[in-house]
C-alpha cells in the first residue's frame, strides 16, 4: 500500500515538474501590456529575465502558476494563459494580459554604452533617437557628435555629420546589443550594450 502511494507521489511530482517546465518554455520571449496606465515588457530568456526599463536582468523562479523575480525590480506574480495570451495577477489583485511581441520589434531608441575598440580603453555613450537623429560622445563627459541612422533588418548605419564617417553595426537581438566592426579610425570590433536607467 505504501509503496503504491510512494509510487503515485512520485509520478505527481513527475508531472508537475514537466507542467512546470512546459509553461516556462511557453514563457520564453517578450510579452507587452498595460499595467496603470504604463507599457509593461517581460523578456524571458533560459533562467533570467529582464524588465525594460532595467539595466540588469532578473534572476528568477517559475513553478506552473507563480514567478518570483529579484534584481532592479521584484516581480512576485500569479501566472497563466489563456488565448494565447500571458495573464499575471499582481499582489494588489490586478490583472494584466500580454500578448506575445517578437523581438525584432524592440525599439533601437534610447541609451546605448560600450567601448570603441581603439587601441587605448575608451568606453563612448551612444544615443539614438526616433526619426533617424543619433549621437555620440566619449565617456566621462566628452563632446557630442550628432549624426543619422537608418536600420534594414538587423543592419543599422550611423552616419556622422563632424567628419563624414560612417558605423556600420549589426543588431544582436538576443543579445540586446549592437556589434560594430569599426567605430573610429584605428579602431577594432566595438560591442554597444542598451542601458536603461543612467
């Protein structure tokens, strides 16, 4: 009798791992909704997760009808789909429906950081802003450079107006990063990175 019940207990648990497993894998991508009147972004990426709005990734913890995240922001949510839509119920006792949203359409605008790849270790701030207005500045406090920028695809062209260069860089959605093969003259690969909060 014992070991029936044991054997039954352990199947449970089986199923409720592979339940759990199954919605985490659902989980994967970006999910957009309203939350109070504010854009609200999910990305889920393998055992993190990132908050736009965020400089760092969370780390969190799903079972088959909760996720606990930790980092710049805590998310302590009630999960589930319905529609093919992600529903959470906050802790306060709203529902928010997101829909799925593919990555390639994130947004390029805002706050970008890396290092230009010259010979000496300098790290720039890259700016991109809506209607093909960018620039750029070495950091701490450098001089802006203003310029343009158009996108096809994932390809993404910089051109500045000071000496007529041109960046040609190649957006890593997963990566939430922006490779360039060049910047400055003399300059090796440089790897821009979003930032979302100064």
């Amino acid at each position: 009798m014992r070991r029936g019940m044991g054997a039954a207990l352990a199947g449970a648990l089986v199923l409720l791992s592979a339940l759990a497993m199954r919605q985490a894998s659902q989980l994967s991508g970006r999910w957009v909704g309203m939350h109070r009147g504010a854009t609200l972004h999910f990305e889920f990426y393998g055992d993190s997760m990132l908050v736009v709005n965020d400089q760092h990734a969370l780390n969190v913890r799903v079972t088959s009808d909760s996720m606990v995240a930790t980092g710049d922001t805590t998310v302590m949510v009630r999960y589930w789909f319905a529609l093919d839509r992600l529903l959470i119920e906050t802790r306060d006792g709203y529902v928010v429906t997101m829909s799925a949203q593919k990555a390639l359409a994130r947004p390029l605008t805002g706050r970008w950081v890396g290092e230009l790849g010259a010979a000496q270790r300098a790290e720039a701030e890259l700016v991109i802003r809506p209607g093909g207005v960018a620039q750029w500045r070495l950091l701490p406090g450098g001089t802006w450079v203003a310029g343009e920028w158009e996108r096809q695809t994932r390809i993404i062209t910089f051109t500045w107006a000071a000496d007529s260069t041109d960046w040609v860089g190649h957006y890593d959605v997963e990566g939430n990063a922006i490779l360039f093969e060049k910047t400055v003259p003399g300059g090796l690969t440089a790897i821009f990175r979003r930032v979302f909060r100064r």
